[in-house]
C-alpha cells in the first residue's frame, strides 16, 4: 500500500481548476468520496477524505485568488486612466485644404483708471433714474448737503446693512437738512425690490453704465476669491450746499457708517 501522501502532489500538479470546479458539483449532488475518487481513476487510500477536501480548497483557491487580483490591479488600472488628466488626447487634424492665414496681433487700449476726486473740488453733476422712474439731477439738491453714497449691489449683506444703517439715522439726516442718496449699477426694477423689502426712505439711483460711479472715481478692478473683476468701491462723498466736495471716504466698512458720515456733516 503506497502511504496515503505520497500521491497528493502528483495529484495537485494535474488536478486544476476545472476539475475542481467539477468535484465540487458531484460533491454537491451527493456522491460519496469514494465514488469521486473512482471517477478520476484514483485509490481512495491514496489520501483521506479531509485531505482530499483540503486539497479542493486550495485548487480551487488558487483559481479564484489570482482571477481576484488580476481583477482588482485592471479596476484599478481603468480607474487610474479614468482620472488622468491626459487621458483624452485632442486627435491631430487633417491638413486643411485653406490655405494658412497669419495671426496679427491687435493692439488694445488700455483704459485710464479714475481719477479720485479731492475734497474742495466740484462735485460732478448727473441725471439718473431713481427706484420711482423719475430722473433724479444732483443739481436739484443745490442749497442743502447731499450724503452720495456708492454700493456694489443690492439686497447682499454689506449693503443691506449700510443701507439699513442709513434708514435708522435717516431722520437725523434730515434734522440736520441733508438728503441720502443710494447709487448703485442694478437696475430700477432691482432698486424697487430692495427699497420695498428693507422700507428703505431715501432715493435709490440706477447706474447701469457705471458712468456717475466712474466720474466719481469709484469704479475699478476688485478681486474676490483670488479673480479680478470690475465694479463698486464702496464709497460715500459728503456734498455741501454749494456744490463741492466736503468729505470723500473711499473704500469704507459697511456697519457704522452711518454714524461716521454724520459727525462729518458740514
């Protein structure tokens, strides 16, 4: 009788995946070891029924493990490629049939930055559009201070608070004869949202073009977020009763303004 683990690695070397897979099927529908090893032509004294059933195992692991792997490295291969900035390479055209053009470069002009205005100066005259519809002249205020204020946008949270700023103080405005004016780039039907939702007292002007804000010096390049683009630079210019320029604050804060621009009245 040849010892029971003498042929077990003979029989591992021959006995693969399929066979495995087969084995495991008889197994399932019943069959006894016995027959199973009758089957494949072997001695059921070569090896016991535990080793055979070890033997199984590891077969069909060593079919299953490395089938995982290869899986597994392709999943993470595609995945990889997937994500690779270089993935989609643009296809080279075909030669054109027009004939090449050259590029020319066309010189741009660069625009002047505002030119800040100084206090004692006259201050520009407009006509505007208030949150009424009806066009508003800074002329008209002539013989009484006039509070201009420039702002970046409607109804955003610095805004919204100076001008809620203004409407708590507005009545001492007045005591001390001076009238607010709010300017801004929205629109006429934006000024009449945000004077309607905050009861805002004062006049709201619509400056679309930016033209009042640039005359004013107030309209150049901002940056948010590490981007540059163009709009407001808060600012408020005190106007006396003659016309000039009493006090220009240029880059303000929001809250407490209200309060400062009132200890500047003339």
């Amino acid at each position: 009788m040849v010892p029971k683990l003498a042929g077990v690695y003979p029989f591992a070397r021959r006995y693969t995946a399929p066979h495995a897979v087969f084995t495991t099927l008889l197994m399932s529908t019943g069959l006894t070891f016995g027959t199973i090893t009758s089957i494949y032509g072997l001695d059921s004294g070569i090896i016991d029924q535990t080793q055979f059933s070890l033997l199984i195992a590891v077969v069909v692991l060593s079919a299953i493990v490395p089938t995982a792997i290869a899986q597994r490295f392709y999943s993470l291969r595609r995945k990889s490629d997937e994500t690779s900035p270089h993935r989609c390479r643009p296809r080279r055209s075909a030669p054109s049939a027009w004939p090449r053009t050259t590029s020319v470069m066309i010189p741009t002009v660069r625009r002047e930055e505002a030119r800040l205005l100084r206090e004692g100066e006259s201050a520009p005259d407009f006509t505007l559009t208030s949150d009424s519809g009806e066009t508003v002249s800074l002329s008209g205020f002539r013989g009484k201070p006039v509070v201009l204020y420039f702002y970046p946008k409607d109804d955003t949270p610095g805004c919204t608070t100076e001008a809620c700023e203004f409407r708590d103080a507005y009545d001492v405005f007045r005591d001390r004869g001076a009238e607010v004016l709010g300017v801004s780039p929205d629109d006429v039907t934006s000024h009449e949202k945000f004077k309607t939702k905050y009861e805002l007292p004062f006049t709201l002007l619509a400056d679309p073009d930016h033209k009042v804000a640039e005359d004013y010096g107030v309209w150049g390049e901002k940056k948010y977020a590490g981007k540059s683009y163009m709009g407001i630079n808060r600012s408020t210019f005190i106007i006396d009763a003659d016309g000039k320029i009493a006090s220009a604050m240029l880059g303000i804060k929001p809250a407490g303004h209200a309060s400062t621009v009132l200890d500047a009245l003339p």
